[in-house]
C-alpha cells in the first residue's frame, strides 16, 4: 500500500501539464480508493454566465481524457446550476460535500480552492456511502494535486491578467498545429481554395489583437492606470469567447484568442463584436480605447507562418485608421498584401524550419 501510494505521488508530481497531472489524479483514485466514477471539472465563465466541463473522467475502470479538437456540445460544458450540490459545496465555502443521488448513489463533490477563487473540482461518486479510510485516502492525495495545481497555473498564467501566458500559448498553439489535420483544415492550397467557396465549413483561427495607442493611456495616466486597462480588456476578452476558445496575454498590450470550430463568418463575427465592446466599454478616468484585430485560419501552416499571417493584417489594421477587424486572406484575395511579407514587429519564439 505505502510502496504504491509512493509510486502515484511519484507519479502526480512529475508533470508539468495540466491533462497529464489530471490523468495520474484519476488513476490514483481509480487504484489506491477504487471509486467507480469520477471526473476532474473544470469552471469557467462564458458570456457572463458560469459553466463546468469535464476534462479528464474514470469510465469503465479507464481513465479517459477529452479530445480538444473535437469536443462533443455535452464535453463543451454545461451550466454550473446543473449541480446544485456543487454550488452549494462553493457557496458555503466547503472543502467537500456529500450528497446521494435518487438512484443510490453517493456523490462527493470536491472544489480545488485556490485563494478564496475555484477553477477545478472533482465529482466522485461510489455506490456505497464513502468510508473514513477511503477519506482519508482521497484527502491526502488531493493535498498533493492541489499543491501542484496552483504551481502550474503560477507557470501557465499571466500574473497581471491571470490570462494564459505567451510560453503556454507557444506550446498549446504548436501542440494544435501539429495535431493530426481535422477534417475541417484544409490540406493543401486546392483544399484551400475549394474552401473559400464553402463559407459554412469550420475551422480553427487565431486572432491577434493590440491596444490602439497604449501608450499614450501610460504616458497620460502612468502605468497604473495603464495596468488597470489590461485588467479590463482582459476581462472583457473573458466574457467574448466561447468554452472551447483560448485567451492569451502575449505580452505588453498585445492579446492572441484561438478560435476553435467556428466557420469564417462566425470568426468575424465575434470578433467584431469583442471590437466592439471595447469600443463601448468606459473605462474609468480613461474613457474609451480601442482595438485593432488580424486574424488568419489555422492552416496546415508552420506556427510561425500562421502567426505570422494574422500579425500582417494586424499591421495592416494598425496602418489603416485601427479599431478594425481585418483578416489576412481577405487582404490577400484584395491584393493589399503580398504573401511572404513578414511582419517585422513580431519576436517568433517557435522554430521556423526556413531559418535552417
Ligand atoms: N501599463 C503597462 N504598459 C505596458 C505594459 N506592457 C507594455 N506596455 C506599454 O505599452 C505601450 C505599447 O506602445 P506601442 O507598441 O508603441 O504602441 P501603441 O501606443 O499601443 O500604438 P499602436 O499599437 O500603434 O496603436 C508601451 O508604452 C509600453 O510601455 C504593461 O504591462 N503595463
């Protein structure tokens, strides 16, 4: 028992990654407490509301994880409302709470507080009444998987927005090109093409977006007040996209969103409407700002390529009046870009092969 017990905090310690430190939670569960069902949650908020999604589940004594590429609408979240016991365990602040479900079952229901602030829980359930022993179990091993949780999202997070940070965008973006080409990515510039003339197929896009004339916000207000701005964008950037979609600081006042699953006017709708509600936004003592967005489709493209298609119509925005939505295939198509132009503003972090 101690030996194993070992060989899983062996284990849950390792990883330097979220799914991966997931995934050895539930096998520990799954072998040292012989729980039936459970699942790690997610909580995050959509459009002012708040949903929970699972990220990583025991089913049929194997530990399973979701597929980011193709989440299903059930695995895309569902409202936190959905599990009163859930709420109620946050609401009076508990570590855990029990609960029995009609059909027998027993149901422990575990938020990961960070601060006063819950990003993750877990949801056991076990068809007999959990005992001490199995309490005591879990509760040691979740001291080791909290400890670690906060340590990676101290590594992954930018710690003025609390937004992923640029080296998480670099790893998960490389990790979503490299993936395995989904049906809705075209394969080469045919596919590309036939693409363009089907405007409802989905894809995945990466947006980048800059502050217009930040710097004058610094140079009027100073830095304070400066910060307090990229805390609001940053929020506002929370509440724009949808569960599946990820937000980065990618450094100063410069914003990436990866846009998962969406057809081309979707794209442009939403980030339309992040432009948008900026421009609406009224930021104290500040007043209004705006934003310029370039965004380019998730291609069979290098990162670097990719990065650097939606960075030219960023440019392109910034030269042509800002606080615009301007999308590089568009320019493209128009002739008022030329391929291979490298924006010259942009630090590339990734390998890009053509530089040997
Ligand atoms: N307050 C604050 N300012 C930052 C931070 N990071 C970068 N900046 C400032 O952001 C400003 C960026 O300015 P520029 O890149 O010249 O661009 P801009 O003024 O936004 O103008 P355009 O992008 O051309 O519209 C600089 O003044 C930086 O000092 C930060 O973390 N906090």
């Amino acid at each position: 028992m101690m030996g194993s017990l070992l060989d899983h905090l062996v284990e849950i310690t390792g990883h330097r990654d979220h799914d991966l430190l997931d995934i050895s939670v539930m096998t520990a569960l799954l072998n040292m407490v012989g729980v039936a069902e459970a699942r790690v949650m997610e909580l995050f908020q959509s459009r002012g509301e708040l949903f929970v999604r699972p990220r990583v589940w025991i089913s049929g004594g194997a530990v399973q994880t979701v597929d980011e590429e193709h989440t299903s609408s059930e695995q895309a979240g569902e409202p936190i409302v959905s599990f009163p016991g859930l709420v109620a365990c946050i609401a009076q602040r508990k570590n855990r709470l029990e609960e029995s479900t009609e059909n027998g079952r027993h149901v422990l229901w575990i938020p990961i507080w960070q601060n006063d602030k819950v990003s993750t829980c877990l949801e056991i359930a076990h068809t007999q009444p959990f005992t001490p022993q199995m309490l005591q179990v879990m509760e040691g091993i979740l001291s080791v998987y909290r400890n670690y949780q906060s340590l990676l999202d101290y590594s992954e997070r930018d710690s003025l927005t609390g937004l992923l940070n640029r080296k998480t965008f670099d790893e998960k973006f490389a990790r979503m090109v490299n993936a395995k080409p989904s049906e809705s990515v075209a394969r080469d510039d045919e596919d590309r093409e036939e693409r363009r003339h089907h405007a409802d197929v989905k894809s995945q896009w990466l947006a980048v977006i800059d502050i217009d004339h930040f710097k004058r916000v610094n140079d009027q207000f100073g830095h304070l007040y400066g910060d307090e701005v990229l805390i609001l964008v940053a929020n506002v950037l929370r509440t724009s996209f949808r569960a599946q979609d990820r937000v980065f600081r990618f450094g100063g006042e410069e914003f990436v969103v990866l846009l998962r699953s969406a057809t081309l006017a979707d794209a442009q709708m939403v980030f339309e409407r992040f432009r948008t509600s900026i421009e609406q936004h009224s930021f104290p003592q500040i007043g209004q700002i705006t934003v310029s967005i370039g965004f380019s489709s998730i291609s069979q493209e290098t990162p670097v390529v990719i990065l650097g298609h939606a960075d030219q119509a960023l440019y392109y925005a910034k030269d042509h009046g800002r606080n615009q939505v301007c999308y590089y295939d568009e320019l493209l198509d128009q002739g008022l870009l030329q391929v291979g132009k490298k924006a010259e503003s942009v630090e590339f972090f990734f390998d890009d092969p053509a530089d040997g």
